[in-house]
C-alpha cells in the first residue's frame, strides 16, 4: 500500500531498504511491490527481479507459496516446463503458479499438463477447484495423458469433465450427486470407479447396467443404504469401505461372477465366504 500511494523517490526507498536487508522474504516483498510501482527505476526494477530470480525456480513448498502470493506478476519469471526438467523444481514451481489464484495462471499451468514427471503433472490436476471450472477444464485438463489421476469434486467438475476430457477412469470425492454420476457414466463407460468421502448418496443406482465396469471402489459414503445398484457389475476387483451394519452384502457378492479381488472395511451385514458366486476366484 505504501508503495502503491508513495511519491517516485518514496517507492525507490522503500524498495531499495526491502533489498538491503537481503532475507528471502524482504526480495519477495520488493518484487511484490513492482506491481505497484507505475513509475520507477528501470535499473532497480531490473536489480529486484535479479536478485528475485534467484528465488526461481523455487526449492521448497514455503518458497513456492510465498511466490505465489506476489500475483501475476510472477508468471513472467517462473519457467517454462523446459527450462524446469528436474521433478522437483518443476513441481514447486506449479505449485507457485497455482498459488496466484489468478485466471491468468491457466495458460501457464496448461503447459506443466505434458510434464513429462507424473507427479508434476498431478499438481495441475489437483488445482482444478481454484479456477473456473469449465475453462480450466478445456485448457488444462484435457491436456492431461489419459493414464494420469483426476479427481473431481462437483457436479460441475464432472460435467466438464465429460465433454472436455473423458477418462474410463474415474475419481469421485465429495457431494456430487447420483444424478450427475449416473449421466456421466451412461456417456463414457467406465473401467474404474472410486467414490470417496459422499454424504449425499443413499443408494448407488447410478451402477445399474454398467457392463464395462471392473474395477470399483466405494468408502466413506455414510448415507448409502441400498446396495443393489452393485449386482451383477462384471468387476474384478473391489475395495468396500461401508459404515452400517444394515447393509446386505451377500447378495452382491453372489452375483459378482468376474472377481478376483476384494477388500471389505467397515461394518457390514452378516455375509459369508459361501456366499462367492461358484465362478469367481479371489483374494481376500
């Protein structure tokens, strides 16, 4: 603010004391302040982005976080994925992008999509919810190799998902409805599903006639109480993580002919091992 407000010969003394005390934050702070600074010196603007670019890439989460708060700004002296090979400097350095919190960061992030590091191409994905949906959706998103984990977390996000970029793959967390599911699925037939942490679901009827299905995970999702949308699903692996000793298992068991793996969590209604449907061959 002072910077903002300040005659010329005020912001150059501000900035200029901000360089003296040469810590990490006070470069930072110098370099946040040229975006208030209309008028200064070019060569003391020149002498904060140098001694900024020191800074960048950066080397640690608290280093990224603190970039990111500085704004746009500092999209111009982050580097481009080719000049940030190394998975570590390239992931601190979306995670600074992200940071700025700004519709300008898209682009940028969008070029981190083809990363050629899947961990670093995992921090665009997870940025998703701090941007415009459907945008983001269309310009990062849908650049991401089909192999790499996207996880949506609305209805939104799954709508944009279908009709920007659609994945056999699929991670649900959060309060995304059943009605949202059960249109995407009946789009894109899914290989693998996970639904994680849903309050709102009661029932999973969005499953029925999902034929190409083989892989499912469903946990945390306290509300449900019917399980028949899980018949007969040709899945050969499960993970069953449900809270309520009111639901009946053994009726999905029996009827799941494919399974080779299961992974059974919580509580559930009484089941037994001789409750397998005869073909099935699995590890429990």
């Amino acid at each position: 603010m002072a910077v903002a407000q300040g005659r010329p010969r005020e912001r150059t003394e501000i900035i200029q004391a901000l360089l003296a005390r040469g810590s990490q934050r006070s470069v930072l702070l110098a370099l946040a302040c040229l975006g208030y600074a209309a008028e200064l010196d070019p060569a003391l603007r020149a002498e904060v982005e140098r001694q900024a670019g020191r800074l960048i890439p950066p080397t640690s989460v608290g280093t990224a976080r603190e970039l990111g708060r500085i704004g746009p700004l500092v999209l111009e002296l982050l580097p481009p994925p080719e000049r940030a090979a190394a998975a570590p400097a390239a992931l601190y350095t979306v995670q600074a992008a992200g940071g700025v919190l700004s519709e300008l960061a898209i682009p940028f992030l969008a070029r981190y999509s083809a990363h050629p590091a899947y961990e670093v191409r995992a921090e665009p994905a997870r940025l998703w919810p701090r941007f415009d949906t459907r945008r983001y959706a269309a310009e990062v998103i849908s650049l991401l190799p089909a192999d790499q984990n996207v996880t949506v977390v609305s209805d939104a996000e799954l709508a944009a998902l279908a009709e920007f970029s659609p994945r056999q793959d699929l991670n649900v967390v959060g309060e995304v409805t059943g009605e949202a599911l059960g249109t995407y699925l009946g789009a894109i037939r899914a290989l693998y599903l996970a639904v994680r942490g849903n309050g709102l679901l009661t029932d999973l009827g969005f499953l029925k006639g999902q034929d190409t299905l083989r892989s499912i995970e469903i946990s945390h999702c306290s509300g449900i109480r019917d399980l028949s949308g899980l018949t007969g699903l040709p899945v050969r692996s499960a993970v069953l993580d449900l809270r309520s000793d009111l639901l009946p298992i053994g009726p999905v068991l029996a009827g799941w002919t494919a399974l080779r793996d299961l992974v059974l969590r919580g509580t559930h209604a009484n089941w037994s091992l001789d409750g397998f449907a005869p073909a099935s061959s699995w590890t429990a």
